[in-house]
C-alpha cells in the first residue's frame, strides 16, 4: 500500500497552532444517526480541573453522570456535551442544550433545591468555573 493509499479518505489540514489534523471524508452514502430534537437554548460553562479530580469531575459533568440525570427530568432537556481541552489538562468546557430559554428557566424554578444541592457537591471538584454564555439558536 502506498503513502497516498493510506491517506485515502481523510482530509488533511493545518491549524492555526500549525498543528496538522485529519477528518474523515464522508460520502453521500455516509448515514448520519437521527438528530435529536433542535436544541433553541444552550448554556456553555468553562471548569478548571486539578488533576486529582479528573475523573471524578468527568463522571459528573458528563452526558451520563449527574448533572444529566438531574436535567433528564425536564422534557424539554436536549443533551450535554462534555468537551477535554486538547492541550491544557483540567480544561473543560460542558454544554447543556435545552428547547429554549423558558424550559431551562422554568427547570431551574422547578428544581432549583436540587440543583443547589448538587452545585454543593460537585464545588470541590472544580478548581474554578465560569459562565461562558447562554446562546440562543
């Protein structure tokens, strides 16, 4: 198999850092998994992780660990994301989609104990977090 051979399919670029990534091609034929329902509100936070707590912080805040569980109680949550800074360890950010501003507020209202209680928990884990945003789509 040839140099070329190998790359077949994978498109080659080079980042502003200048270092080179590859992404696969797709096709037509590529079937795409069905897209959840369109997410209206997004709320993006930045967490900085010491790495004694790593795990522990990438269980909670991921899209099966609790804070999901908690949202997964309103029907108007959309999903989070979970995102590992590629270059600097500890450095995270999530994304939690919701139907729009008025469900994630009125989640909020509805289980603003819980949240709280849960916010309580998961501090120590966190070095320091920041709200990023709260986007609209």
């Amino acid at each position: 198999m040839s140099k070329g051979s190998a790359d077949r399919g994978r498109l080659r670029s080079v980042s502003k850092s200048g270092i080179p990534s590859s992404t696969p091609a797709t096709t037509s034929s590529d079937a795409a998994p069905p897209a959840p329902p369109a997410a209206r509100f997004i709320v993006v936070w930045q967490f900085e992780v010491a790495e004694q707590n790593i795990a522990a912080f990438e269980a909670a805040y991921g899209p099966d660990g609790e804070w999901a569980n908690l949202f997964r109680s309103s029907p108007d949550y959309r999903g989070t994301e979970l995102l590992r800074d590629a270059y600097v360890s500890g450095l995270y950010l999530t994304i939690d989609r919701w139907a729009s501003e008025d469900a994630f507020r009125a989640f909020r209202r509805d289980h603003d104990a819980d949240y709280e209680k849960l916010d309580r928990q998961c501090d120590s884990l966190t070095a320091k977090e920041t709200r990023i945003g709260a986007y609209t789509a």
